[in-house]
C-alpha cells in the first residue's frame, strides 16, 4: 500500500541535451574503442578480454583504450595484449573529461555483464559527446533512449558478433558521419518519465516560501 515516487538526482537523467562529439576517421586508421572506470568481472572485464581475442582473430583493426583499470585477477591476461590494449590506470573523478579527450574515441564500449541501476560512467560518456555501445539490459537501455549516437547490443552476444557489431558501427556511421536512429524506448515507461522529471522539476526542488 505503499506511494512511491522515483526522483532522479540528474537534471539530464533521462534525456541529455548534448553535443556529440565524434572524431573523423580515416579509411586506414583503426577505430578507437574506449572503456570507462575499473573492470572486473561482472563490470565486463573478461567479457571485454574476449571481444579483443575475437578482433585479433578477426584482424578487426580496433585499438582498445581501458580509462581506468582491471580488476587484479585480469591481470595476466591483460598483459599478453602488448600494445593493442592502452589502460591508463585508476583516475580522479576530475581527471576522466580530459582522459576521453586524450584518447578521442570512436566508441565508448560499455561491456557490462551485470544490469547497472545508474551507471556514472555512462553520464560521462554522455558528457563527453562520445558514440556509445551498451548492453540492453538495467539501466542503460533506459537511459540511451532517445539519445543520438547510442547503440544497445544483446547481453547475450558473442565476442566474435560484438566485434562485428564495431565493424557495422565504423563502416556505416563512424566513417561517414552519420548517426544512427534514434530509439524511442518503451512509451509507456517515456511517459512515466516525464510525468517523474516534471515532479523533481516543479515540486522536489520548488524553492519554499520564507516563514
């Protein structure tokens, strides 16, 4: 019998107004694929392992950027990858904008195998401008849509059909400029949103009259 209200604590939360902010890319250059914060294992990490096999398997030309770290048991696996995967290592909050600058990205690939509630590192990826790849699955699959330049893949995807999935993404957008559509997510839950935006807009943060 409970009422409850769910208030989000972002003005952007559900429909970021952004720039995006996609690097130009050159027939022979490889696609910059950039990951956000500290991967272990149900953050995506092996899952994103993986995905690189599969590329070198491939020959997919992907370069893999790692803005932030793995988790310890990743270690010697990371390691066998040279050159091919850049990891910055752990970060200050304040660092992250000009980390995603230095790397300039093609895609931030979120490799997630456990649903997010929130996921700051995807208000980040949104903040930057960058193109984004998520999983369909807790919060990301909400929060992308409606958004340009975002992509959602199935949680269940092999490495070999994600590195495909990049290989469509740089072939038929990156290279050309050119955004995907747009999802519109479920309308239901759309309307619900705003109904809940419009309560932390007008009501939550309204300013109280002075005794």
């Amino acid at each position: 019998g409970g009422h409850f209200i769910v208030v989000p604590h972002d003005d952007d939360f559900y429909r970021p107004e952004r720039i995006a902010r996609i690097p130009s890319l050159e027939p022979k250059e490889p696609l910059r694929v950039a990951m956000l914060g500290i991967l272990s294992e149900h953050k995506g990490g092996v899952f994103l392992l993986d995905c690189i096999d599969a590329a070198q398997k491939d020959g997919a030309p992907i370069e893999w950027h790692v803005i932030g770290e793995f988790g310890s048991p990743l270690q010697a696996r990371v390691r066998k990858f040279g050159d091919l995967l850049q990891v910055t290592g752990r970060y200050k909050s304040n660092d992250l904008p000009q980390l995603i600058e230095d790397v300039a990205p093609h895609v931030v690939f979120m490799p997630q195998r456990w649903p997010e509630t929130y996921s700051y590192t995807l208000s980040e990826a949104f903040e930057a401008g960058c193109a984004i790849l998520a999983p369909d699955i807790g919060a990301f699959s909400e929060r992308t849509a409606g958004v340009s330049w975002c992509w959602l893949y199935p949680v269940e995807t092999s490495p070999h059909h994600l590195v495909e999935k990049l290989m469509t993404i740089r072939r038929n957008h990156i290279a050309l400029n050119r955004p995907p559509g747009i999802t519109s997510g479920d309308g239901r839950q759309s309307a619900s949103v705003e109904l809940q935006h419009a309560f932390y807009s007008n009501s939550y943060l309204r300013k109280q009259p002075p005794l």
